[in-house]
C-alpha cells in the first residue's frame, strides 16, 4: 500500500489533476472533499476524451471506487481489484482514508501468487493492435478507447520501436510541448505552429519499450514489471503486451481457489445478458472438457457508456488446460456477439493448440513403429 495519499479536489480543474499525476508518475487520484472519500479519477479516462482541461472540473470525470480495509489479507485484495476493474483502490482504516493500494504495489508480492506455473510469457499474452512511427495519436487514441487498453507499442518494419502509454499522453493534452506533425510548418519565429493533439506523430512522443521474446518466463516478466509499467512480448512477429493485471489474473490459479470458472464485471448487467453470458460460457465449458480437463476460465467484461444509445463492451478471458495457458480479448458495441467472438478467439487457440500435439503425438507413434 501506498500511504503517501495524492488526492485532488472535485472542484479542481483537470489540468491541476494531470500535473499530479504526471509529477507522480501515477495513471490515477484519490477524488476527496473535507477529508471524505469522493471518487476516484483515472488517467485512461481522461485522456481518450475530448476535453477542455482547463476548465473542465475532476468531478465530472471521477468514477466512485469501492474501497479496502487496510487489513484485508492480500489474496482478497487482488480478488477485490480485479473484480473493480480498476488499477487501484483506496485503503481506508476504521473509515479514515489512509492510503491507496495498486496493481503496482502488488507486484512486489507477485511471484509467490505464481509459484509453482511453469509456462511462458506468449502462453498467456494476446496479440496487440499497434502502430507505426508515423501514425498519429488519434489513432492511439482511438485503440486505447476501442480496445480499453492503456499501453500501444509502436512498430517499425516488424520491430518494437517504442511504446505509448496514457501516462505519455498528458505532455499533449497540457499543450506545453509543442511537437511536429506530419506536414507540421514553420511560423515566422522558426517554432512549429501549435498543432492539435491527434495530429502529432506517434514517435514524437513514444518512449523506449522493454521487449522479451515469448518464451520467457513469467518471473522474467514480474522482475521487469518491479520497474516498467508494461512488457512488450515479441512472440515471433506477434506482438503483445503484458501488465500488472496480467500477471494479477494468473493469481486465481492458484490451488486454493475452488471455483475454476469465474466472471466479474457482471453486477450491472441486465437479466438477458447475464443468461445469454452463462449459456455461451457453459456450451464452452462443456466443449473444451472433451479436450482435458478446464483448471480455469477466467472472464472479466467491462462496459464504456459512451452516450447515446449504445455502450462499448470489453472480454478480457484467461484459461488453462493441461496443455496451456490461453487469452483472448474482444470488444464491440453488442455484449453478445463481443462475448462470443472472446469465446471464438479461445476455441481457435486451443484448436491449432491440440491440433499440434496430436501431430507430434502421431510422429512420435510412427517413429517408434519403425524403430
């Protein structure tokens, strides 16, 4: 836990929020009033909006945030921040804010959450969407807010360059770095004009991105995680992106946990969804059984309001069977068809999975036939 609590008022413009958070290296701010819990104000949601930050007030943006007892044992304050979807939480003791707790903070106690899982890093990582040196941050933008992510690598000819991250676009949003565009003029002054944000280049502002190959080890990637944000897997050719939460989910694997299927994010959901979720998640469960045995199965769906009539969706699944770890993630404005696309993405996988070992199975038989 971090008891070093940064907090700003709702009151507060989001601009004063941004500079706390860019001088503290934070993706998220407690929201308090007279020493009363607000909310809570996420970088991610700031940054993929088109706001005014100098006038636009934080309590417009703040989410209300369940809170933590202090005491509360560490397996349920993992179980407790997934289930919130969030990247923190604030801590409270007897009532009394005294702190905040992250996926961070977390991490420094992750390797005993995985002990004992022997298996790579591309075993549990997705393909990510990315872009390129010359792309603009509108469409970093646009992949943040789609795909809810908050980190985009950027690609040159096949290879990592780099790395964009909310954090990374507050500097444009402040508009005190002025930064070249594609086509970006000079003004009489010999200064680049003032451009808007979504047309400043990718690599203006992206910064050095550490890259491990996909069959290196989950502790590998916890160790890097005590000091990056992210870790970018390049699994021959196919890029992804593991973080914090990655890692975090691997802990309901754990033998102490009993129930092997687990959804979160549901509570608000309506009666239709919640049914047509269950019945998709056991037609799955019942499908996959006749390939091994399920150790888990793992979803968490996260709703946008975007205004309007309709709402984006967000599947995040993580599975295991006794011949790998599995992920996929979906995201579209129908809950239904973004769970069963989730859902098709992890049949696929496993499929091209078992489908390699019953070939090595069969070369080993007609080996031993011949020997």
């Amino acid at each position: 836990m971090n008891s070093n609590l940064i907090s700003c008022d709702p009151d507060d413009t989001i601009s004063r929020a941004l500079s706390k958070m860019k001088a503290n290296s934070i993706h998220q701010v407690i929201v308090s009033s007279n020493g009363n819990l607000y909310g809570l104000l996420e970088l991610k949601n700031v940054v993929t909006r088109d706001i005014d930050i100098t006038t636009t007030k934080v309590a417009s943006l703040a989410i209300n945030a369940p809170v933590i007892d202090m005491d509360t044992p560490v397996e349920a304050a993992v179980d407790r921040l997934l289930r919130a979807g969030l990247r923190a939480m604030p801590v409270t003791s007897a009532g009394r804010l005294v702190g905040i707790i992250s996926e961070t903070d977390l991490m420094k106690v992750a390797r005993d959450f995985v002990k004992g899982l022997n298996t790579g890093a591309h075993e549990i990582v997705t393909p990510a969407e990315y872009v390129a040196r010359t792309d603009n941050i509108g469409k970093v933008r646009k992949i943040m807010l789609e795909r809810n992510v908050s980190r985009v690598p950027v690609v040159d000819r096949g290879r990592v360059v780099g790395v964009l991250g909310t954090i990374d676009l507050i500097k444009l949003m402040e508009g005190k770095e002025r930064m070249p565009a594609r086509g970006g003029r000079l003004t009489e002054s010999g200064a680049m004009e003032k451009i808007r944000t979504e047309g400043t280049m990718a690599e203006a502002i992206m910064r050095p991105a550490t890259i491990v190959g996909g069959s290196s080890s989950i502790s590998e990637v916890i160790d890097l995680l005590q000091t990056n944000e992210e870790v970018i897997v390049d699994n021959e050719g196919s890029v992804g992106v593991l973080t914090p939460k990655d890692i975090l989910e691997l802990f309901a694997l754990a033998p102490k946990r009993q129930v092997y299927v687990q959804i979160t994010g549901m509570q608000n959901e309506s009666i239709e969804f919640k049914v047509k979720m269950d019945q998709a998640v056991n037609e799955f469960v019942q499908k996959m059984g006749k390939r091994g045995d399920i150790q888990y199965l793992y979803f968490h769906v996260e709703r946008f309001v975007k205004g309007g009539n309709r709402d984006l969706y967000s599947i995040r699944a993580r599975f295991k069977m006794p011949f790998g770890f599995f992920a996929a993630h979906a995201a579209g404005w129908s809950p239904i068809n973004v769970i069963q696309d989730c859902i098709r993405k992890l049949e696929k996988e496993t499929e091209h999975r078992h489908g390699k070992l019953r070939e090595r199975a069969k070369t080993r038989r007609q080996k031993a036939r011949f020997a």
